[in-house]
C-alpha cells in the first residue's frame, strides 16, 4: 500500500471514528441496544486504529526534524545522532505500515472479516441461467421448494422484484427472508445454498421426449442493515419506471418502479413490487447494500488469497453445487458427494437433511 493511500485510508478512518464518538453518545442511539452494541464495536475497532496513526504521525513528524537537522546542521556530531535516529524511524514506520495493511483491511467502513455473518437474516436471489424457457420455469420450482422450507421452520419472506420468464416460471426473484434458526440466522443456514443448482429432467414443451439439461443461479446474501454500511447517496443513479408486473390500473399510472445503480461498483438493483416509490427505494437498497458488502467481501478474499478449506460456503455463483435428476428422483450435492433418493420431498421443502450435512462438512 503506498503511503499517500494509507494515510488517505487512515484519515477516512479517523473520520469515520470521530462521527461514532459522537453518535454512540445521543440519547436515540443510547436507547437502543442493538444499535449501541453495533457502534459500541465499531468505535472500539477504530479507536485502536486511530491510536496507530497517532503514532505513525509522531512518527513522520520526527523524520521530517531528522532530516532537517541532517541538511541544515553544521554540528558532526548532532548530524550523526540525526542520521542514526532517522533509519530507526524509518524502521519503526515501515513496521507499523505493514502491520496496517492487515487492520485496514479488516476496519474497513464494511468491517467484511469481522462482522461474523451466520446471525442475520438474508436476501435470496434466483436467477435463471442456461435452458430458456426450462430455466425460467425451474426457477419457479426451486422457489417454491424454499417456501415451503421457510413454512416448515416458521421464516417470514417478501418479495422485493419478480421478473417473468417469456411463457411460465421467472427470470428472476428476489426475496428478503427472516427468522430465527436456533443460535443462527437464516444466512447462517441458507449460505451454502449459493451456487449453480442444475436440472436433469424432459420439459414439458419437449416432445421427443428428451432429458434436458437446465441451469439457475442462487445467490444467498446476509442482510446489511444501514447503520452497519453507509452508502454515499452521491454515488447513487436513481431511476423511475412504470411496473411491469401485475398490479392493475396502478400499473399503468405511476413510476412506482425504482432502479438502482452503485456507481462505483456498477451493481444494479430493481425494485416494483410495492405501490410506493419510497417503500420499493428502501428495499432496493436494502439489497444494493448486501450486494456492496458480499462485493466487497469477496474482493478482500481475493486480495489476500484466503483459500477456505471447502467450498461449502463461499457464496462463489460459479460452482455447480446441485443437480436434481427428475428421470432417477435423486439430488446430488457435488461438495460433499452426497445423493438424496426422495426428489418429490425434497421438492416439497425437505431439504434440511442436505443442509444438515453441509454445515457438519464444513465443520471438519
């Protein structure tokens, strides 16, 4: 990291931890257990933070002293004293730089490896892939296999954006889902659904009689409320537009229908599931900032080469996780290699035996 952006990150930093300091101490603030507990942590994570750059600016402050004694002194022997004070200087800052990079990476304003994530609730996105019309409508399977999950385990789920696939089925659909899972979250117990979930099965348009062999994404992102991750409006493109969905005569009339775009990262978000263009902005951007926080978290993973053990959990929507092969009734989870003969069940919600399995893999 080069000094000019260390000290930049730094500053952002102290910023950042002189606003907590005033906050943790209002009334509303105060009041509020959770949201003292979330600031209590992040003024503690920057104090020590900030403590290191007080330090590091001592630090530059006696080099530039050294250095000037070196080019204006005339004394040999404070010149000596000077040139030996300043490589230990040196020293000492290229010791606390490395050590930054370490602490700055994880105090970032997302806190991405500390925050640990199994607690909350989650956003699910389904997403059809390759397949067409197959797809569309497997989405729409897979959909339905979730909810009748989330009513076995008593979960609440609404949904943020739906987006119809050409004949039946989705392209897409968004869902926020909340619960209480025993000591987790639903993301605690929903991460290892993050993949490519893959279909093996005749669809019902194929006359020959054909198996096909269909693809949809599932991306499943712990919720980041707004006091944990602060979005700079600034960097937000706004727009408004008619629904597409169902929704009568209100169809028609409003721009109710809000997209989001980051710009910095370029991460775009739709929301037209609700009457109010106030209410479909907040659930935007309550995906918008899980989405920024799983962005920037697997681009801290990549930056640091963090390797986990298994794929279990890595959220990487790339793998090919599962296949459900209607012909032989069987799912087959390819991180663990293991099949389950009851496709109708599983189908049907029963998938707790799967999930049960993945988390004691990668438990070892």
């Amino acid at each position: 990291m080069k000094k000019t952006s260390l000290i930049n990150k730094f500053e952002e930093l102290e910023k950042e931890f002189h606003e907590i300091s005033n906050s943790i101490i209002q009334p509303h603030i105060v009041s509020n257990q959770k949201k003292y507990k979330i600031f209590l942590k992040k003024y503690r994570r920057l104090e020590k933070v900030v403590n290191i750059y007080d330090k590091y600016k001592k630090k530059l402050i006696a080099l530039q002293e050294a250095n000037y004694i070196l080019k204006n002194d005339s004394d040999p022997e404070m010149k000596e004293i000077a040139f030996l004070e300043k490589n230990q200087i040196l020293e000492d800052l290229s010791d606390i730089e490395k050590k930054s990079e370490d602490i700055l990476f994880s105090t970032s304003h997302t806190e991405i490896e500390n925050i640990e994530d199994d607690h909350r609730n989650a956003i699910v996105e389904l997403r059809s892939g390759t397949g067409g019309d197959e797809a569309c409508l497997f989405v729409e399977d897979i959909l339905r296999m979730y909810i009748m999950y989330f009513k076995q385990v008593g979960w609440k789920y609404k949904i943020i954006h739906a987006q119809k696939g050409g004949i039946q089925g989705y392209k897409e659909i968004i869902l926020d889902v909340s619960g209480k899972g025993g000591k987790e979250g639903v993301y605690g117990i929903l991460k290892f659904e993050s993949g490519v979930h893959r279909v093996q099965r005749i669809p019902k348009t194929e006359s020959q009689g054909r198996v096909h062999t269909s693809a949809i994404t599932v991306a499943v992102l712990p919720e980041i409320k707004d006091i944990e991750l602060k979005i700079n409006l600034s960097d937000i493109k706004k727009d408004t537009f008619r629904s597409s969905g169902s929704g009568g005569q209100h169809v028609n009339k409003t721009e109710s229908a809000v997209r989001l775009t980051h710009i910095p990262t370029k991460i775009t978000v739709e929301c037209q599931e609700e009457r109010s263009q106030h209410k479909n902005f907040e659930k935007a951007m309550n995906v918008l900032r899980s989405r920024i926080y799983q962005n920037e978290k697997e681009k801290r993973f990549k930056e640091r080469s963090i390797k986990r053990k298994s794929l279990v959990s890595t959220g990487d929507r790339s793998v090919k996780i599962r296949t459900y092969n209607y012909p032989k009734g069987r799912i087959t989870d390819h991180r663990i290699h293991k099949s389950i003969y009851d496709l109708v069940g599983f189908m049907n919600g029963n998938i707790q035996e799967m999930i049960n399995l993945l988390k004691l893999y990668e438990k070892k």
